[in-house]
C-alpha cells in the first residue's frame, strides 16, 4: 500500500473483507478512489441525507446552504411557506447561486449574466428577457433543479436517487427515538450552532461509538457520572441505522466537586426517559439529546480526508425564558468542538485517520457474539452494533468478503 | 490606552504559554466577569451558542478547570501564537470599549499536522476601577464560521 498518499494498490473494488465480520479493512479510509465511488453509489445514491431542519429557515424568504457530496445545496422556504431544496447553481452556466451561509432573500440573482430566481426556484428574468435566445426559450423550461425530498418532525432529509424507498420505511424505529430528540412534535426554534473540519475520513467520524464515551471523556469518571443505565441500542436493517436509548442519570454532586457553576449538568426536562437519546443513521446524520441540549448533526464529506460537521442546536416553541437561556448555555460548553465532554473526539478522529495508513484492518470487540453471524441485540454501551452499518456499506460498494 | 494594551498583551502572553492561571487573572473578579468565543455567522445571525459561552466568574474559573484537569492528556495540544492590534477604543467612565483585531496561529505539536489560523476580532470591556485594568467582559469573535478541528483554550 502507498502510504505517502491517498491511494492503494490494485483496483478499488478488489479490495477484500475479512471472513470475519468484525473486521473492516483499514484501506477504505485512505483512499481516494473509493471516497470517489462512495460519491457515486452513497451520497448521490439511493440513500436519505439529513441536511438541514425547518426551524433553520422558520420565515419566508429563509434560506441556507450546504453540500451533498460535492453538489452545493440552497435549500429556503418560498414566499408561500414550503421548503425547497435545489441545486444551488445557475441554470445558465452553472455559476454558484448563493455563497452565504444563511440569509433571508425573496429572489437569486446570478451575478455573471443576471438571470433571477424567485423563491420557488421559478426563473422570472433574463437580459433582454430572453430575446436572441434558443428558438422557443422561455423561463419555465429553466427552473433551478430541485432535490427530492422528505421530511420528518420538520427535519429535512434528501436523496438524488428516485428509486430511494420513502423516508418511513428508511427511518424504521429510528422514527421514534429521533421525534423524542426533537421534543416529539419537531416545533423547534434553532439557537446556533457549532461548525468544525475534521481531519478524518467521513467514515471515521460515522463510525463513533458509545462505548468510548466513559473511556475517552474523563469528564464522566470525574464528575463520578455513570450513563447508559437500561440503555439499549436499536438497529433498522439492512441499513445499519442506531437508535440509542438509556435512562438519564446525573452525577449525586451534580459536578460541584469539579465546578462552581454546576448548571452546566442541570436536567430541567421533565423525563429522565427522555434525558438521553442517541441517533445514528447511515451514511451520516446523527441527532443527539444530552441532558437538555438538542443537537442536530449535518455532516459532510469534504474530499477523502476531511469532514465537515455541523453541530445545530435548537430550543423547543414551547421553552419560557429560563428554559430558553438553559439551553443556550448548556448548548454552548457541553458538547461540540469545545464541549467539557466531547472535545476529544476530534483529536481522536485524526489520530484514527493517520493511523488507517498502516495495513490490515480495524476490529470491534465490545458486543461482539460471534464472528461469523450477524446479531441484532445490543446494549447501550456496545460498539458491535456498528456492524450491521458496515456490513451494509459493503453490500452496496460491492466489496467480497473473504470465505 | 498604554494600561489597556499592556491587559491586551497579559492576555495574549498568557494564552501563548497556555497558562491558564494567568489567563483567568486578567479578568475582572465580579460575578458578572464573561468570556465569549464565538463566530460572526452567529453575531450577525443573533444565535446566542457559542463555542465557548463563560458569562460569568464561575464559568471562567470552570474553563481553567475543563483545560487543566477534565481534559489534560486527552488531546493533542497545540502551540499558539497570538497577534493583536487594537483598533477602536471608547471610554464610558471607569470602563474601556475596546475593539482589537486578532490573528492566532494553532499548531499541533506532533507529526503529521498543518497549522490553523482563526482571525476575528476582540469586542471587550474593561474595568479600570481597581488598582489594574481587568476585562470585564471579552468577546471573541471569529470570521470563519467553520473552525478547525476543536478549540482547547480560549482564543
């Protein structure tokens, strides 16, 4: 293997599995040739990608932007209040529409020939309105392309592939779990957010697990707060999807041994049941509701060897002031980038990534019951569970798994 | 203006040697002493979560904890290099507005890395009540809204 860059040898789609299932070989996460298939077969294939939720865009004319795969997305809620996602490209020559990353607009002019979208993506204005033109232009054969899409509790998810199976089924018993993120209606009010570049590999950052979470972030050991008590993991086949649930604990002391403003560790929700919620869903998007912090992840590969990750945390419609301000502030230091409990990840990520560079492959142990069957039952703190995602990965980029 | 740039430099001396106690010891004591690190996506877009979001003593004094005893070990550390240059100043009796541009360099300390740089500006506040000038408030604003990696210490 070329260990100097991003490559290996032989063809991509020779690359083989091990006959043992909890084995993912190390290559995949180092080459650039197959970040180049995944494109093709994952992020513009039949899959959902989670890309931005309603709350972002609450006010017509709202819009933002983001990437699938390499395709930049303008995705905005039109003067009648529906939410659009399109390719955020000029019809004309293809010129990026909108560089912002946020912003409110009620038209999309493109700044090299001056061709004018309206909120639906309707083209309304040409120079010389079209005159000297194709024989039979007219604006209505140049709409910006629009994206399929589906939404859940407000989330918006997209695919490029007609053939994709509806979102419900693709959601299976994540549905729940993630409504339950969401304040179980969706009717959020976005509060920030946190943005990162990771140096990883897209598959490194999807492949995190719970059981490093105790291990990793001293913060619990420290603040003596053992989690995942009656917590289990459920799986939706074939895609490998996670939706993790555990009852809510906090430490006795509520930190104070640690920290002089304890509100840091505060549960004000009315549920400990509802206190910790994990999902994890194929290929990338995750959601997460730590104590009262809710957290969307959109995330994006930017080349084979870095990420993009979009931590949005929001507060629910129905939050007083004081609830409001909690969630502002626990939003703030509790996870992300510079989260008390969750800032190593990244450094971890990286490490990961260089250390692909070596042959052989990555094994999983905790939970694993067999190396030669698949299970499907797995507690909260397993990272086997993480297999039935690669196992799907593999099925659909078509790799042979050695007998 | 020469007290507010010599707090400026304290400051920016403190973080380079990743000195924490020195760090917290340019802020003011009051309950009320902040320290904010967030983006201008957020400011210009009024999303009040931030990457770091101290806006009180007790916070102040938990990040020197987060830095020094939750996370030490755990990451890779980085040296910082700090460059300031004070740009707008406003008295408003015994406090100082100031606006100070400010350029840092991150740099991992180990193989295989690239240094990052994270450029914005200071929006502070500053107490010349006592017998030194202490922040009361300091707000680091970045102008990249996507920000390397993960952010140990305060910017």
């Amino acid at each position: 293997m070329d260990l100097s860059v991003a490559g290996g040898t032989g063809r991509w789609d020779e690359v083989r599995w091990s006959k043992a299932l909890n084995k993912v070989p190390k290559e995949i996460f180092v080459r650039e040739d197959i970040y180049r298939a995944e494109l093709q077969k994952i992020f513009y294939g039949p899959q959902w990608h989670g890309v931005a939720h309603e709350a972002e865009i609450p006010n017509p004319g709202d819009f933002k932007t983001f990437q699938l795969g390499e395709i930049p997305l303008l995705i905005n809620r039109d003067k009648g209040g529906q939410v659009n996602v399109f390719h955020n490209a000029c019809t004309h020559r293809g010129t990026q529409l909108e560089m912002a990353d946020r912003g409110n607009k009620l038209q999309f002019q493109c700044p090299y020939h001056r061709w004018t979208f309206d909120t639906t993506g309707r083209l309304t204005f040409c120079p010389a309105k079209g005159e000297g033109y194709e024989p039979g232009f007219s604006y209505d054969k140049h709409p910006l392309p629009r994206l399929r899409t589906a939404t859940f509790k407000g989330l918006i998810f997209v695919t490029l592939d007609g053939a994709t199976p509806a979102l419900e089924g693709y959601l299976g018993e994540v549905a729940g779990v993630l409504a339950g993120i969401m304040g179980g209606d969706g009717r959020l009010k976005l509060i920030g957010y946190h943005k990162t570049r990771l140096e990883c590999n897209w598959k490194t950052y999807a492949d995190v697990d719970s059981y490093h979470a105790p291990l990793l972030h001293k913060a619990f050991a420290m603040f003596n707060w053992t989690g995942g008590r009656e917590g289990v993991q459920h799986i939706v086949k074939p895609y490998g999807h996670i939706a993790s649930t555990s009852l809510l604990t906090l430490p006795e002391d509520r930190g104070a041994s640690m920290l002089k403003d304890t509100s840091l560790l505060e549960f004000r929700g009315e549920d400990p049941r509802n206190g910790s919620r994990v999902v994890k869903m194929f290929p990338m998007f995750g959601a997460v509701k730590h104590l009262d912090v809710i957290n969307l992840r959109f995330t994006n590969p930017i080349g084979w060897d870095a990420t993009e990750l979009h931590y949005a945390y929001f507060a629910h419609q129905d939050d007083d002031e004081a609830m409001l301000k909690h969630r502002i502030r626990q939003s703030s230091n509790l996870i992300g980038p510079s989260g008390c409990i969750s800032l190593e990840d990244a450094a971890v990520y990286h490490r990961q990534h260089i250390g692909s560079r070596t042959p052989g492959t990555i094994q999983f142990q905790k939970g694993v019951q067999s190396t030669s069957d698949f299970n499907y039952s797995f507690s909260q703190k397993d990272e086997a569970s993480n297999l039935i995602k690669w196992e799907y990965y593999r099925s659909i980029m078509g790799f042979g798994r050695d007998v | 203006m020469v007290a507010l740039d010599e707090l400026q430099l304290r400051y920016v001396d403190a973080l380079d040697r990743r000195d924490m106690k020195s760090w917290l010891a340019s802020f003011s004591q009051k309950g009320e002493a902040s320290y904010i690190c967030t983006t201008a996506e957020s400011v210009e877009g009024n999303l009040p979560v931030s990457m770091m979001l101290d806006d009180c003593r007790a916070r102040l004094e938990d990040r020197v904890t987060f830095i020094t005893k939750i996370w030490a070990g755990t990451f890779q550390d980085y040296r910082m290099r700090h460059f300031v240059q004070r740009i707008h100043q406003e008295r408003d009796g015994d406090l100082w507005r100031v606006r100070t541009n400010f350029r840092v360099t991150c740099t991992p300390i180990g193989r295989d890395q690239r240094t990052d740089t994270v450029a914005g500006v200071y929006e502070d506040v500053v107490d010349c009540s006592g017998a030194e000038p202490l922040f009361l408030s300091k707000r680091a604003i970045a102008d990249d809204s996507v920000l390397p990696r993960y952010l140990v210490y305060p910017i």
